[in-house]
C-alpha cells in the first residue's frame, strides 16, 4: 500500500512539473500549442495517443519517402521508451538506426569540427536535394534521440530527488520547491531542441534553393515537428495522469 502511495505521489510531480512547463517557465499566459497539448493529455488514454503519434510518424514517412530514393527509419516507439528510461543510450541508438551521433552531443566543439568538414553545396557537384533532405531527417531524428534521452534524465532525477527529502519534506512544499528548481532547464531543453530543429531546417531550405530545388518538404518537416512534439507532451501527461 505505502508503495503505490508513494508511486502516486511521484506521478503528481511529474504532472505538475510538465503542467509548470507549458506555462513557459512561470509565465501565466498559455501558449496554444501547450494548452492543447495539457488538454489532450487529461483528456486521452496514453493508448489513443500512442496510436496517434504511430499515424503521425507513417504519414510523414510516406511524405519524406516522396522526396528521397532510400528511406530513413525514424527511431521506433519501443526504443524511445527504452532511452528515455536509460535502457539503451544515445550511441547505441544512432548505431542502429544510422543516425549522426554529433548531433546526439553536446560537444560544441565537435560539432563545430563536422559542420567545417562538410562540402557547401556550391563547391560539390555529387550534392543533390535527395542527399540534402535525407541527411536533414536524420539530423532531426538524432536531436529528437538526444532530447527524448534529456528528457529522461530528468525525471529520474527529479523522482530521486523527490525520494530522498526527509519523510516530514514529501509533501506539497518539497514538491514545489523540487518542480521550481528544475523548470527553467526543461523549458531550456525544450527552446534548445527547436533552436536546433529550426538551424537544421533554415540550412535545408537555404541549400535548396541554391539548387532551385522543392522547399515544400521543410514546411512539411516544420509542421510534424511541431505536431509530434505537441502529441509527445500530451502522451507524457497522459502517462502520470493515469
């Protein structure tokens, strides 16, 4: 019994400190997309939300497999749950699914390195807009890795945290106190994840062009980012909220 009240209380910091997020770090004013995000999450069954994200990564593969020759496998389901519970790391996950470990990393000189290492699109005549968009996908597929494993890494350490209060500290005060100290890097984690999205799709849109190439595809890769991470905040409420 004092293990599934404690399992419960833990639940509910989880939830706080997600519903604290999407209030944009202690902002009042709530943004669309969180406040739908929080709406479907309390409202839907972690089932039917999973269908929804499976939906949602088939249609934009069918899309992305309109503009390339060889297809690019996005991270499965049962691995995402396994790195963000720590059960596989980020290495292996690029390992398996081809993916550019540098951007699994925070390393910036590393990836400053790679980035001074690759072609510009005016000095290589081999680079063509299926290599570009092929290239831009798993990019974002390897941020998505790198911040679905951050994402993990908090929780734990907020539920450890949690834990190891003093028995007369485990209530609604330590819980507040544990949710404000790790707010703002969340909502640092999640502003840095579309920061980097958004460098990768700039790149992309900018070297088709020098190609006279088809930009459609990074409206397209714009609106399932968005729309993912929308559903992925929703699964996660969905989860603690059971």
């Amino acid at each position: 019994m004092k293990e599934k009240t404690m399992k419960k209380i833990l639940k509910i910091v989880i939830i706080f400190l997600i519903i604290l997020v999407c209030t944009a770090a202690g902002v009042l004013i709530w943004q669309r997309d969180n406040m739908s995000a929080l709406i479907n999450g309390l409202n839907s069954s972690s089932e039917d939300l999973a269908v929804k994200m499976d939906n949602q990564r088939n249609k934009l593969k069918k899309e992305v497999e309109k503009y390339v020759s060889k297809p690019i496998e996005d991270i499965s389901a049962e691995d995402e749950k396994k790195l963000i519970k720590g059960e596989i790391t980020v290495e292996e996950v690029a390992d398996k699914y081809n993916l550019p470990l540098n951007y699994m990393k925070d390393d910036e000189s590393s990836n400053s390195e790679t980035a001074k290492s690759e072609k510009p699109v005016a000095e290589s005549s081999e680079v063509n807009a299926d290599d570009l968009i092929s290239d831009s996908v798993s990019r974002m597929y390897a941020l998505k890795a790198k911040y679905v494993s951050k994402l993990g890494e908090v929780e734990k350490a907020v539920l450890e945290e949690y834990k190891s209060l003093p028995k007369d500290e485990q209530n609604k005060d330590g819980k507040y106190k544990i949710m404000m100290e790790n707010i703002d890097y969340v909502a640092q984690l999640e502003k840095k994840c579309d920061d980097e999205v958004a460098k990768v799709l700039s790149d992309l849109e900018k070297e088709l062009k020098e190609l006279n190439g088809d930009t459609e595809i990074v409206t397209i890769l714009k609106d399932a980012y968005k729309q993912e991470k929308e559903l992925k905040k929703s699964y996660y409420l969905s989860l603690y909220n059971n």
